[in-house]
C-alpha cells in the first residue's frame, strides 16, 4: 500500500504578546518556522505530503487566552488539517475558549477518536490542574475503554505525558501517574497498538513500554538536555526544534525526525 503520512509536533509553548522570550527564544517565531516548513514539503502537491499533524500538548507555557489567539493565528497558516492535545503546561479552559471545535468527551476531557486509512487514532487528555505530573482518571479511562470496544481496528496512542520513565531525573518526578491503570485498559487490546507517541520530555526518543513501541521529539521551543544526574531542575538547552513524519502502511510504522532550523549543507552522496 501507498504509505500514510501524518506529522507529529510537540511542546509548543507559545507566550502572550508581550511576555518577551522564553528560556531566550521566542516560541512562537520558532512555530511560524516549522509551520513555513511544513507548507514547503508536506502540504498537497509537497514533496512529501501528509495527511494531517497531531500536536501533543504543552501548546501554551502559561495557558494565557492571548497565547491561544497567536496558536490559533500560526495554525491557520497550515495547509493540512491540524489535532490538538493539551499538556500539563495548558489550561483546559483557556484552550476550549480558543479552540471550540476541540472536540470534548462527555466529562469535558479534550479527547477525540480519528478514523483513518490505516486504523483508528486516539488522542488522550493527561492534564490535571494542580501538578506538572500526567492524570488519566477513571472517567478517562472510560471513554478510552468504549473506544477500544468499538472494533478490532489497529489503534495509534497520542499522549502527552509519557507512561515510561527515561532517567531524566526531575522529568521523571512529574511522568504519567496513572501508568498501570492505562495498561490495565490497554492490556487486552496490546496487539493491534502499533504504536504510542507523546511529548512532554522535549527529548528525541524512541522505546517500548509492555512491547508496544513509543516515540517522541524535540518541541518546538526549548528543550531537554541529556543529562541523568540527579538534581531537582530540569536540565535545559538550546538544541534545534523538530517535528516528524510518520509514514505508516500494513506492516511498518517509520517515524522520521526533521530539524526544521538546520543549516547544514545539503549535497547528494
């Protein structure tokens, strides 16, 4: 089969206008990059076309309406359609207001079921107010046991929050809280989950957890450093932004990471 193509982004974390930069950057400059790429190589007629992007939270730093508004501007200038997490930086409120056509489960959770040529996509809501760390309660997990039961269709996992630790010590501190409990509802559907992708740790990564195999990226905006000392600050740098492109058929899943901002010179070997 002719390969299925989707973008994944992650870890935006726009500011209001106004607020200055970010770590030393200016997050939503390196947004309107990545959105100018991705029109030059994915859009329709692109040289690599994708279907849609998935963005898995941490959208806005301080979940400020205006930083929605200036998401919502950059985003429209994207010529493929676009599906929106939150992370433990947004405000689930904030974002609704921003983005009503954010479809919602019935307890108000940004959750979504898609349907696609290649099988169905859930996208989960891990944030909880109060804490930098991932909750996916019972009424969550509800709606995601209904959606398995629907039918036997190979399933992908979008996440913010990561159910693996990776042995950065304070990203560690704040993982997915309800790990187990995922799994338990998981757990009898573990062989058509191709695979798990989240966000949160700004980290280049690729795993398994319980067999199923996970990625993730650098964001948009600042990142991680691959640093595994124990301290009780987030080790912070300056590497390049990203975002990938995931080409998917019946039997692979290829997750290709592009630096957006590289100037590397390019030549044919």
């Amino acid at each position: 089969m002719t390969p299925f193509s989707f973008l994944h982004l992650t870890d935006i974390h726009i500011v209001a206008p106004g607020r200055g930069e970010l770590y030393g950057l200016h997050p939503a400059a390196r947004l309107a990059e990545a959105v100018e790429s991705i029109a030059r190589r994915h859009g329709p007629g692109g040289p690599a076309p994708a279907s849609f992007a998935v963005i898995t939270g941490d959208l806005a730093h301080w979940g400020e309406p205006e930083a929605y508004a200036v998401l919502a501007q950059e985003l429209a200038r994207l010529p493929i359609p676009y599906y929106l997490l939150i992370g433990n930086h947004d405000d689930r409120t904030a974002f609704r207001v921003a983005f009503p056509q954010a479809p919602v489960d019935e307890a108000g959770f940004v959750q979504r079921s898609l349907k696609t040529l290649v099988g169905r996509f859930l996208l989960l809501d891990t944030n909880e107010s109060g804490t930098h760390a991932g909750r996916y309660c019972e009424r969550r997990l509800a709606w995601l046991s209904a959606q398995l039961a629907e039918d036997e269709e190979p399933v992908f996992l979008f996440l913010h929050h990561p159910p693996v630790r990776v042995g950065i010590h304070r990203m560690d501190s704040i993982p997915l809280l309800d790990a187990a409990g995922l799994w338990e509802v998981l757990r009898p559907h573990r062989e058509r989950i191709r695979h798990l992708f989240h966000g949160h740790l700004h980290r280049p990564l690729a795993g398994s957890w319980h067999g199923i195999p996970t990625s993730s990226l650098r964001g948009t905006a600042h990142q991680v450093a691959l640093d595994l000392a124990e301290r009780e600050t987030v080790p912070g740098s300056h590497e390049p932004p990203a975002y990938a492109l995931v080409r998917v058929t019946e039997e692979d899943v290829v997750v290709h990471t592009h630096d957006f901002l590289s100037e590397a010179p390019a030549f044919h070997l």
